[in-house]
C-alpha cells in the first residue's frame, strides 16, 4: 500500500488476555516504530527497529511487551495478560532513515475492560 | 537526556487570526527538530522539519517555524488559521546519539467561527 497499515484499528480485549497488533510499514522503509498515545500524555516511544541491528527496546514499560519484525517489513506487537492501563492508541510509523521523516499510521485503538 | 515541552496543552483562536504554537527543547548540540500535525483518529503528518541552515523553516498548510538557539525554541507559527487546522499539534526532538524521535505532548488547537 502507499501507506502505513495498522490492524486491528480497534480491538477491545478483557482484562487478563493476550493481544496481538499488527504494522505494515511502507515498502523499502528501514526503520519502525511503535509509539503509545495516552489521553493528554503525548506519544510515548515503546520499540525502534532499524534494518538488521539489535531493536531500541528502552521504551518497553514492562516485561509483559514485545514486539518483533519479521524479515525487516511487518513487525507485530504483543501485550500479555493485558492490564487496563494499557489501554491506549498504539502508532506505527516507519521512515527511510534515522532522520528521515516518520509516516504514522493511524493507530489501534486499544480498549481493556 | 533531550526532552521537548509544549507549555500550551489547549490554545483556542479565531478563524483569520495568527498563531503561534511553542516548543522547547533540552539538548546541548543542535538537534533535528519536527513539528508533526494529528487530526482527530488519524496518525501523525509532518508539517515541516529543522536540519540545519536557515533558521527559518517552511512547511506544508501555510505554515512555518523558526529555529532559536539562544531560547532553545523551536515554535511553530501560522499567520492566518484556517477552521480546518483545528486539530494537535506535536514538537518533536531527534538527535544524532539517539535512535528515537521524542515527541513533546501536544498543544490542541481549537478554532472558533
């Protein structure tokens, strides 16, 4: 596609419940991100992957989040025994280069009850 | 570490009227710099971005930004706002020692009629 792709764009989840989010980035775009945005709490940097070098994994906020990219495109994240502070929208975005400009997409909107 | 502080969380004005939004940034080198533009359930767009050179950026929409090294700013201007920029806008900091792009917290726009 000629953009960022996130699926699911809403997933609501119980408490307690794995969940899975999905990232196509753009086609030849190196690097991705994952961003968490919380009501009036900005965009808070999670994971960077860039090409074949070990992932920035500094902004994780517990062991119970990881992500992966598979064959330097798609890159899922996971979130196990899902609290309800993690409730968020999650944004991937992916760029050219470390200084290229990011292309977001337009997030899942994450929902734990 | 950089940091990057929006002091304005809410700024309401009046359609034709001009605006300035602000952005401050803590590093001691030159930083690139973003301003970056989300309406509401969709991802992030770049507006325009600070490299190096003339200090004074142009960007997509009409608007623009100027690089201040003494106040360690970086605010985004308009001179003339449009209903339709009625959304949030982010500053955000990347430098050459870290992969990640930090994101301040956001300044939403409201625009009256």
């Amino acid at each position: 596609g000629a953009g960022v792709s996130q699926s699911p764009s809403n997933k609501v989840t119980e408490k307690g419940k794995d969940v899975e989010l999905r990232c196509d980035p753009i086609s030849g775009h190196t690097a991705l991100y994952w961003y968490r945005q919380s009501l009036g709490q900005g965009l808070e940097f999670l994971i960077y992957f860039q090409g074949n070098s070990a992932p920035d994994k500094s902004g994780l906020p517990s062991d119970r989040f990881s992500a992966e990219r598979t064959g330097g495109s798609v890159s899922t994240l996971t979130i196990q025994r899902t609290q309800q502070e993690d409730s968020a929208v999650y944004l991937c975005a992916s760029s050219l280069a470390l200084e290229s400009p990011l292309h977001f997409g337009n997030g899942t909107r994450l929902t734990v009850t | 570490a950089q940091s990057v502080t929006q002091p304005d969380i809410h700024i309401t004005v009046s359609e034709g009227a001009s605006l300035e939004l602000r952005c401050n940034y803590s590093y001691g080198a030159t930083p690139y710099l973003f301003w970056y533009v989300q309406s509401p359930g969709q991802g992030l767009q770049l507006l325009l971005k600070y490299f190096s050179g003339d200090t004074l950026v142009q960007g997509i929409k009409g608007f623009e930004a100027e690089f201040k090294r003494s106040q360690s700013s970086f605010n985004l201007r308009k001179p003339s706002v449009h209903w339709s920029d009625a959304a949030e806008y982010f500053c955000a900091v990347l430098t050459g020692t870290a992969s990640k792009l930090t994101f301040g917290t956001g300044t939403r726009l409201q625009v009256t009629l």
